[in-house]
C-alpha cells in the first residue's frame, strides 16, 4: 500500500507534534473564551470525537493495512446505545459506556469473522455493506425515531452526577478519552500484538508460517477498534444530544478515511490532524457555498492525484524541501 | 541407501496434488530422518515448490498424509504446523519489508516465546527476544546488518535473511524453496558455507538448482520428474543412476 | 400472505435483481478487468436516469431520451476516464476509493444544482403503461415486466460478447491474468476504455429503465452501489456468471423479505413487536446473507479463476 507511511522508522521529530497537538486542544478552550466560545468549543468537540474514530481506523488501516469502508457503523452504535439507553431513562455512563463498548465489539468480532477472511478490495466492499446494514436497522428502529432519529432527554451522568452537562467539562472529558484512545494505540502499535499486526500488514503468509494466526490478531485488532469507535459515538450522541442513522451511512465511513488520509496514514496523531482539517474545511467551504462538496469533491481527487501521503506529509516535505533551501 | 528410522522427522505418504486434471504431484512418498538433509532435485515444473507448499500447509493436498515426528499434520494450517517446528525459507524471498533484520528475526523468536497478546510494552525493547534474535543474525553472518530494513538489503542478504528467520523458529524441520535462487557465485557460496554449518542440527528438506549446493550438502537426494520420485537415494548412486542422468542431470554432469 | 401476493412480489423481486444485475456487470467487468474499484459507478447509473428526464422534457419521446442519454452518459463517462480514472488504475485500492469518492460527492451535489434537490420523475411510455393479467386475478405493470425482459436480454448479449467476441476473450482473459494480456502487446488502454465505456453504458441503462418507477433525485445511486457490492462479493469478483446469479438472488431475498417479515414473524410473536423487529430484520437480510456465502466461501460462489 503506497499511501502508508513506514511506521517503525519515524523520525524523532514527529514527537513533537503529538505533543503540540495534545497542548493546543488543552488550551483551546481557554482561547475560546475571547471568541465565539460555544461555536468554537463544539467545533473542537467535534474535532476530537472524530478524532479518536479516525485515530481507530487509522491504527487498522495505517498499521494493519485493512481499509474498513464501515467504521462509521460502530460510530453509530455507540450513539445508539446512548441513545436507546437515555431513552429508556438510563444515563450513567457506568453502565451505559460499557454496554456500548461491548455491543461494538460484538459487532466487530462478528462481522471481523467474516471480513477478514478476505482480502483487499473485498475487505473494502464487505465492510461497507456490513455498514448500510447497520446504516439500514438504525433506521428502521420506529421506536427510536427511525429514519429521523430522536434526541437525547438527558446527556451522561456519573454515578447519578450529571458531569457532561457543562460544555466545558463534556470537552474536557473528551479530550480525556482522546488521549487516552492515543496513548493506548500507540502503546498496542509497539507491544508484542502491535508487531505481530503491523507485520500481517506487511506479509501474511510469512507470518502464518512464522507461526501467527494472522486472522486471530487481525479480528482482535478489528474488536479494538470498534469499540474506539464506540466510544467516539457515544460520545458524539452526548455532544449533539442527538442520535440519527444519518451518523452511520455510508458517506460517514468514507470522511472518516479521508480523515485518516489527511493526516497521513499510519502516524496516529495524523488523524486527530485529519479530522480537525476535514472538519475546519467543511465549515469554511460550508460557509462559503451550500454546495461546498462541488469543490470538496474534486479536492479529493486533486489530493489523490497529486499529494500522496497526506496533510502531514504534504508539509513535511515542504519543510524538508524548505531546510535543504 | 541410508537404513530406514523408526521416527523420521518428516514423512510423506502417497501424497497427490491435481489443479483440474493437471497432476502435479503424483504419489510422492518420502522420508527425511533427524539431522538429514534431504535434497530434492529436478526440471522447473516437476513439482517441487508445489511439494514444499503442501508440507508447509500453503497449499492443500488432494490426497496422502504428511507427518511430522510421527503426528499427522495434513489438514493443520501454516501457523500450527510452524508451532509444530516447521520452517520453511521462500523461493521468492518472502521478508517483513519494512522492518528491519533485527525485527523480522525478532519477530520469529517472539513466536516461540511466551503469548502475543501483550498489548503493552514495547516489543523492540525485549532484550531477551532481540538477543536470540541476533544470535540466529550472526549465525548467517548477517549480524552487522541488523538495522537496516530488510528492503534495503541486497537479495543475498535477503536470502541469508529469510534463513535466519528460519533458524529463530528453532526447527525440527527446515524447508529451503531453492535459498540460492538469484545470488551471485560469491553469495552461493557463503550461504553453502552456513548451511554445512547448521547440517545436523534439525532435519532439512533442500529444493535447489545448484547441482554444486546440492552434491555438497546432501545426505539424500530425491529425483522428481513430473511429480513423481524418479530416484531416490546416496548422493553417488543417484548421480550413476542412468534413469537420472538421461532425465535430468545428463548435461550437468558430464 | 396470498399466493397473489407472492406471485407480485416474486416479479418485483426479479425485477430488482435484474436492475442490480445490471449495475453489479459493470462494476464486475471494470473490476476485473482493471483491478479498478470505481464507488463513482453509482452515480453513473443516477447520471442516467437525470439525463433521461432531461431528454424527454426536450424530445417528448422515450425512446430518443433513451438513446440520447445514453450516448451523453457514455460521453460523461469517458470524459471521467480519461481526465480521472486512467490516472487511478495502477494505484492502490485506498486511492482509487477516495478519488471516486470524491467524484460522487461532486456529481451529487451538481446534479442537486443542475436539476434542484427534489425528486424528478419521468412517466412511463404510452406503450408499456398500465397492467397486464398474468393470471385472473393477478394484474402486474407492464414496465417492470418490460425491466425484466431488458435485463434478461442484456444479460445474453452480455454472455455471447463475453464469450465469443475477441474483446470478450480479452475480457476473460483480462479478469485473471491483466498482466500477461498487456504482455501480448494488446492495446491495454483501450480495452479499458472499451470495457469502462460499456460498463457505463449499463448503469446508465439501468437508471433510464428504472426512473419510469422510482424517483430521480441525488444520491439515488448510492444505496444501490452498496447492493451492487454486495452482489458481487456474492457472486465472486469478476465473475459474469457470479454477479448475474447473485443479482437475482439479492433481489428475490430483499423484496420477499421486505413483504413477508412480518407476517413471518407474526407467527411467532404478537403482532406489535412483529412490526417493530420485521423491518429491521428484513434490512438485515442480505448481508446476514452475504455474511453466510463468505463465511463459507470467502471468494464467493464463483471466483474467477487465478485469482
């Protein structure tokens, strides 16, 4: 896969960038204060959530080489765990959490089951179908709101303490789980499974006659990273107060590999660069034009052509360009 | 003729590959003991890396049995068969690209030693999986090499490679898919030079085109012509073997 | 759950596979032949049904609309290929579907500019409107019998290109071995325009035929690109055959179980929750069904050869 960035020889300068990143979204809000702080710290909310989904499917797609054209499905069912549980008048998120975390790893060890037994362009199809499938039962839950979604009568509460209520306190909670969601990433990429996956990436059938059951590590790998992006939709339900189909479809699954593209495959940190670029466009091109995907589109396909390896890389070797002078 | 061992490491019997009505491998029965090294010889399109395939697990028989010490592990996958201690080295060099030497042997060692579900600490850092690691590495005499990623590394190197990774699995059994395959004469020979030093450690199963590799290494050599064993036998009696000579070594061999 | 019912709803079912049929070939042949995994065929098959509707507010006549729609979908079609998609076959699966991606996001939206957010529709010829009795009793629109039948002939002619014409040789030969056919010094290029040309042509005759009865607006082919996958990963990539059997399957399984879920599940369940799961089991359909075809046949039900 051309687009992968080699993840085991990054240079020490990256380093610095994850912190930076972890610093800006810290003191965002802070900076918010002097603007449009409701506007602003949504927008950072957002970008976070979207984030630790990205970052999960960057760490499949970037690490594992498997391009999961459905991650927008365990998206959606964590906002709808949330959903259903509010619903019904449940809220703390120490039942809730797990209960989402689990029925996305169900979902991901059963639908994993079958994907990885596949390759390639397969993997792709066959993960975007499981998607509408998800996309399509979402929707034909009448008793939720169906096709239209429904919204939550309450955020998460803690132990009976409503502590997502505050704007504030649900960003900070967020940027929490954030990097929380990294730092666990990046600690599986170079732990002994990390090795064993990024090398299933690399050559399957040499690992299988290493001695790794390549599909066993691949759908543990797959369960990690849909309970991430469980967790980015349960908490993307408590930012909206909101749950619909709409989180799960099709279109989703792709702007979260765009977002993964953006910053740059196989890095991490690039998807939180990712989403927060995907997302800042769309506001801006949204601002400009309400048919801001007609320029949007052909950017994608500009970007393909023309600038492989994503935002970061893009800069990166400008900057190296820039030091050589 | 070697004497028959109760237990070899490996035996093959009647085993039989068709894809459609094209049989590839057609009834081979062979034996290989502890420490032998067995050679199988033969024309391009005999059936030989089909014949490593099947023991290794990639490809499936159409029938026969393979054993390994005694267990019968035809329907096992790859992976069980490599925990069983099955290497096998690729004929087309089959390494982790962008990891380095180090690693890829590393990642062999890992295998053996203790679970790979860890999902913490870092791997790279495990002494005790890089020291053996760069044990089998010096062993190829590749040791200076180790950080460099196995795709900068020369097709000889890659070669001596893929051996390493072979000896980290501590085998029983070792399966070389022709490990001269593209080397220079220089690199042949340094490699002939590390197999004769590992010969009698585990049982070895050698595929190879070098008829100077061969004569050199074996104890054994089998024939196979069409998918099927021509001769089998002492390096000397299969090279008077007039069957042989007019099938496939007559050239070669004066 | 009358035999009535059944008959209709068994046509219906038909109907839709024959449609994804038609979809699914394209996407198969342009697959297969180019390793080329284009989401944008989606909106190809939507681009036909626009520019049917366009053609017939201009000409009046269906059949014209037809035919200039589908010179003017193969004219869009190549265009895409030749300023886009030719720069994407020899890249990597992930590029190639974020580059379409991109075009589906652009055509979209456009044709919510062009034409306006609201569904269009076109009417059906004079000729084949109404119904016809199949038996006494049973009455079905003469349109969607007329559906059938085109995609049942397209599916021959399809057959018989395929398996007798030299392009057709290529193709096969093309589907499992592209290098060795590039190797022969064929004109690679222009196989794939050929085939790429021909596979739009389809989708844009599928969204021609099918706007008589579905309403033409943005994003209707996008659900339908989904299935169309689906149907091939059934039916084996590359695989003619495969895309054809698994097409007619998917559509029988999705329409009959879209009709009779709850009164399947009635029969187990008293009637309230019956109408709340039969839905979302019906929508589930499909993939439990795909899921199961891979489970145990991870190519599908016929993989092309060699691959």
């Amino acid at each position: 896969m051309s687009l992968a960035v080699t993840s085991t020889s990054r240079g020490r300068h990256y380093e610095a960038l994850p912190v930076a990143i972890f610093l800006v979204l810290a003191l965002a809000p802070l900076a918010a204060a002097f603007g449009a702080e409701t506007y602003l710290l949504g927008l950072f909310t957002r970008v976070m959530i979207y984030g630790i989904a990205a970052l999960a499917l960057d760490f499949i797609c970037g690490y594992g080489g498997l391009v999961s054209f459905g991650h927008a499905a365990f998206v959606g069912i964590g906002a709808y765990t949330a959903g259903i549980f509010s619903a019904h008048g449940i809220t703390d998120m120490a039942i809730t959490l797990p209960v989402a975390l689990l029925v996305s790893a169900l979902f991901a060890w059963l639908t994993g089951t079958v994907c990885l037994r596949t390759k390639s362009v397969y993997f792709i199809m066959i993960t975007l179908a499981f998607g509408q499938m998800i996309y399509f039962v979402a929707g034909s839950l009448s008793p939720y709101g169906g096709d239209d979604g429904m919204t939550l009568k309450l955020r998460s509460t803690l132990f009976g303490f409503p502590v997502l209520q505050n704007d504030r306190a649900l960003y900070y909670a967020v940027l929490v789980f954030l990097l929380a969601s990294y730092l666990l990433c990046r600690a599986i990429v170079a732990s002994r499974f990390g090795r064993v996956f990024r090398g299933a990436r690399d050559n399957p059938t040499r690992m299988a006659t290493i001695g790794y059951d390549v599909f066993r590590y691949q759908r543990v790998a797959y369960v990690i990273a849909g309970c991430l992006g469980g967790l980015s939709g349960f908490l993307l339900a408590n930012a909206t107060e909101f749950v619909s189909p709409s989180f799960m479809s099709w279109q989703r699954s792709g702007e979260l590999i765009i977002m993964v593209l953006f910053g740059g495959i196989g890095t991490l940190h690039g998807a939180i660069v990712g989403a927060a670029a995907f997302l800042l466009l769309e506001d801006m091109l949204g601002g400009i034009t309400e048919n801001w995907k007609l320029i949007f589109g052909p950017m994608l396909v500009l970007i393909v052509l023309f600038a492989r390896g994503g935002l970061l890389g893009l800069t990166q070797s400008l900057w190296e360009r820039l030091r050589r002078g | 003729m070697a004497e028959p061992v109760p237990n070899p490491v490996l035996r093959i019997e009647n085993l039989r590959k068709s894809f459609g009505g094209l049989v590839v491998t057609d009834g081979v029965s062979l034996d290989i003991n502890a420490g032998e090294l067995h050679a199988v010889i033969g024309p391009n399109g005999a059936g030989k890396t089909t014949l490593i395939n099947q023991i290794s697990g990639t490809l499936e028989p159409s029938s026969g049995a393979i054993y390994l010490n005694g267990d019968d592990i035809t329907a096992l996958p790859p992976n069980r068969r490599a925990e069983r201690g099955l290497a096998r080295s690729f004929q087309i060099t089959s390494v982790l690209p962008r990891f380095s030497a180090l690693e890829n042997v590393a990642l062999a060692v890992q295998a053996r030693s203790g679970s790979s579900y860890q999902f913490i600490g870092r791997a790279d850092r495990e002494s005790a999986l890089n020291d053996a690691a760069m044990q089998a590495l010096t062993e190829v005499s590749l040791d200076s090499r180790a950080d460099i990623l196995a795709a900068h590394l020369s097709h000889g190197e890659k070669r001596a490679l893929e051996l390493a990774i072979a000896l980290a699995m501590q085998p029983k059994l070792l399966l070389l898919d022709e490990p001269m395959a593209g080397t220079g004469p220089k690199e042949s020979e340094r490699l002939i030079v590390v197999l004769q030093r590992l010969k009698g450690r585990f049982a070895m199963m050698l595929v190879e085109h070098d008829m100077n590799a061969v004569f050199a290494l074996a104890d054994r050599i089998s024939v196979l012509t069409y998918g099927r064993i021509l001769a089998s036998g002492a390096p000397a009696a299969v090279r008077a073997d007039p069957a042989v000579m007019t099938a496939y070594l007559g050239e070669e061999l004066e | 759950m009358s035999l009535t019912l059944l008959i209709v709803q068994t046509l219906n079912g038909l109907q839709f596979g024959v449609l994804l049929f038609l979809i699914a070939a394209g996407l198969t042949l342009v697959f297969g032949v180019m390793d080329f995994i284009n989401l944008a065929h989606g909106v190809q098959y939507m681009l036909g049904a626009y520019l049917a509707v366009m053609f017939y507010a201009l000409t009046g006549n269906f059949l014209i609309a037809l035919v200039l729609a589908l010179a003017a979908a193969l004219l869009l079609g190549l265009l895409l290929e030749f300023t886009v998609f030719r720069h994407l076959y020899d890249r990597d699966h992930l590029e190639q579907v974020i580059a379409t991606f991109g075009i589906i996001l652009f055509l979209n939206q456009g044709v919510k500019v062009v034409w306006g957010a609201a569904p269009l529709s076109l009417p059906i010829p004079d000729m084949f409107a109404g119904t016809i009795v199949l038996s006494p009793g049973i009455l079905y629109p003469i349109w969607r019998l007329m559906i059938i039948g085109a995609g049942l002939a397209v599916a021959l002619i399809l057959y018989l290109l395929v398996s007798r014409t030299r392009v057709g040789m290529l193709v096969r030969a093309g589907a499992t071995h592209a290098r060795i056919v590039s190797a022969l010094g064929i004109d690679i290029r222009r196989l794939f325009m050929i085939v790429f040309g021909f596979g739009t042509m389809l989708a844009a005759f599928a969204g021609v035929m099918i706007a008589p009865i579905l309403s033409v607006e943005p994003g209707m082919g996008d659900s339908v690109l989904i299935l169309a996958f689906v149907v091939i990963v059934i039916g084996g990539i590359g695989s003619m055959r495969g895309a054809f059997i698994a097409a007619l399957l998917i559509g029988l399984v999705d329409t009959l179980g879209r009709s009779f879920s709850i009164d399947i599940l009635r029969l187990i369940m008293p009637p309230s929750p019956a109408r709340t799961v039969g839905p979302a089991i019906a929508s589930m359909l499909i993939y439990v069904l795909m899921a199961l075809v891979l489970y145990f046949r991870p190519a599908g039900l016929f993989p092309a050869k060699g691959r």
